[in-house]
C-alpha cells in the first residue's frame, strides 16, 4: 500500500552521482521514483544497486527526447533534473554540447512537464553561475551577480531563465538548487562516489591508490591563505536531503533559489590532507598551472536554504566527508 504522502518523481540523470544519491534517499522517504537516464555518464550498475533497495523504474533513454516524455512524465508529481554535462574544462572545449545537453534539453523537458500537468520542477544548478566573486562579495548569496567564468556557467544561468519565465507566467512551480563541490558516499554503502572521473577527491583517492604517479594541483600562486583554489564542499547526501526539503515545499509563484553548501570554504590542499589521513600515507604532488575557466574562491551563503527549509548540512568536517569518500572506493 502506498503511502498518502507519497509522490511520484522523475529523476533524470539518475544513473549519476547525484541524481542516484537523490533517488535512494527519495525511496528511503517512501516516495515512487522513476529514473530516466541514456547511461551516456550514468551507470546501469547504479540502477542494479537502487532496486536492491526497493522498486524503482527505469527508463534507459533521453530526458529531452519529444517522443518518450509524454508516457515517461504522465501522473508524476514532480521532476528532479540532474541530467547534464558538467565539466568545466570540457564546457571550454565544446560549449555548443553544454548549450544542447544543459539548456535545449531542459527547456523541452520543462514544456512535456507542463503539458503533462506535472506539479513542480526543480533543477540542479550550481555555483558556477557566479563566477569569480570578489572578496568583497564572498561568501556568495543567492542574490549574488550571475557572471560565469565558463560555457558550462553560462548553460546553467540560460537553464534556470528558462524556469524563471515558466514560473513568472504561473505554468508550474519551479526551483533551483546551486549547490557547490559534491564529494562523498553513501554512508550504508548502498552507492558509491565515482573514482574515474578528473574530480579533485576522485584525483587524490586515484593518487593513493597508486592508479596514477602523481596528483596535478592546478594553480598554487592564488590570493589564497595557501596559494591553491578554495571551494564550499558539500557531501552528496546532504545534497539529496536538500532536494527532499525543497519538493515538500515548493510551490508555484516565483522561482525559488537556494545555494546549497556547507557555508566555509576549503583549500585544494586541505582536501589532499584529508584524503592523506584516510589512506594513512601521503599523495605525490606537482604543481601546474591554473585551467582555464577556474576561478580562485568561492563558498556559499546557506543561510536562506538553512531558515526557509530547515535544512542543515549534515556533514561538516571535510575529513568525514573525505572518509565517506575513501571506504566507498576501498571496499565492495
């Protein structure tokens, strides 16, 4: 028997890291959840690893697919999307992808969400919509200038205008969640931080692994306590936990938006410390220049998220983070 409270979600992207950790704390909840995902980045093993917890549907196909979204959309209650590139020096590359991928297919997944009568839609966006704020205007806010420094940035401002509009002209309740650097596992177990990906803890874990020779810190001469690049990290269930609060209240009127973070900052050499004290030995370290697209500082305001939803980052210390991190990539 299903339970009153109980809706009906689609998760695009949900083969991924985030949108996986969505969906397992959307079945822990006791919501219905459908999945939809190419498996492009995703991963059919993630989806073999949800239903060990309890039913769950899967669509393998294309969120901005006309053709599947109507039967894929039709009696849901809301839509987590999460499907999107997301790679900033990728984005630099070939930003006609992150324009298709990030805002063509969100914008016809927001239309066949319309049309299907669907409740809410709420968008997974992210601190790269600000760009390089100053020290002055540090830590950002969610009133913070939009300035992306990257194609990938800029995909995400045109993706969230296109909710903007929807919710101005009262065609759905919509919302964006910006949140900042994910890192971290499933504390059970039940899902695991991707390793193989060029992410900053997924390069340290690599690196004390002994999977490659050397750990690249790009960029050690920033305006930085320590010189190397600062960040808000945020642990990937906290990130799912934030989703949940924000679908429980959404509602139509003006687009909402929360900055979703642990409210500090932490440098590029804080995170290799940590993931250090995890393995228990040091990570070889060259310095290289900075990437094109990375910008020096940048941490979070999370105190609109934090008063309007009551949600509070469970995970605060980087080295518990880190240390959710380093059992899900040494363990079965």
């Amino acid at each position: 028997m299903v339970d009153s409270t109980s809706k009906k979600v689609i998760v695009t992207g949900g083969a991924g890291y985030v949108g996986s950790h969505a969906a397992l704390e959307l079945m822990r909840a006791g919501h219905q959840v459908t999945v939809i995902d190419t498996l492009e980045r995703g991963s059919a093993a993630v989806i073999d690893r949800l239903r060990s917890q309890g039913t769950i549907e899967f669509i393998h196909g294309d969120c901005g697919d006309p053709s599947i979204l109507p039967s894929a959309l039709e009696g849901m209650d809301a839509v987590m999307h999460f499907a999107a590139y997301a790679k900033i020096d990728e984005s630099v590359k070939f930003p006609e992808l992150y324009e298709k991928n990030n805002v063509e297919v969100t914008h016809q997944l927001l239309e066949s969400a319309i049309d299907q009568g669907v409740a809410s839609f709420m968008l997974s966006s992210t601190c790269a919509v600000y760009g390089s704020p100053s020290d002055t205007t540090r830590p950002v806010t969610e009133e913070s200038p939009l300035s992306a420094a990257n194609p990938y940035g800029q995909s995400k401002i045109r993706a969230e205008n296109i909710l903007r509009t929807a919710a101005e002209e009262g065609r759905i309740a919509t919302g964006v969640l910006r949140y900042f650097n994910v890192l971290g596992s499933d504390e059970q177990g039940v899902l695991k931080e991707p390793i193989e990906e060029p992410r900053l803890v997924s390069a340290c874990i690599q690196s004390a692994l002994g999977n490659r020779e050397t750990l690249t810190v790009y960029g050690t001469d920033y305006d930085t306590p320590d010189g190397t690049a600062i960040r808000d990290f945020v642990h990937v269930t906290d990130i799912a936990g934030a989703h949940l609060a924000f679908m429980d209240s959404i509602r139509r009127g003006p687009m909402r938006i929360y900055n979703v973070g642990c409210g500090h900052g932490i440098s590029v050499r804080s995170i290799i410390r940590a993931v250090e004290k995890a393995a228990g030995h040091e990570i070889p370290v060259i310095e290289g220049d900075p990437r094109k697209g990375d910008i020096s500082a940048i941490w979070a305001d999370n105190s609109r998220i934090r008063s309007e939803l009551g949600w509070e980052p469970r995970y605060q210390d980087i080295n518990r983070m880190v240390a959710t991190s380093w059992q899900a990539a040494t363990t079965d």
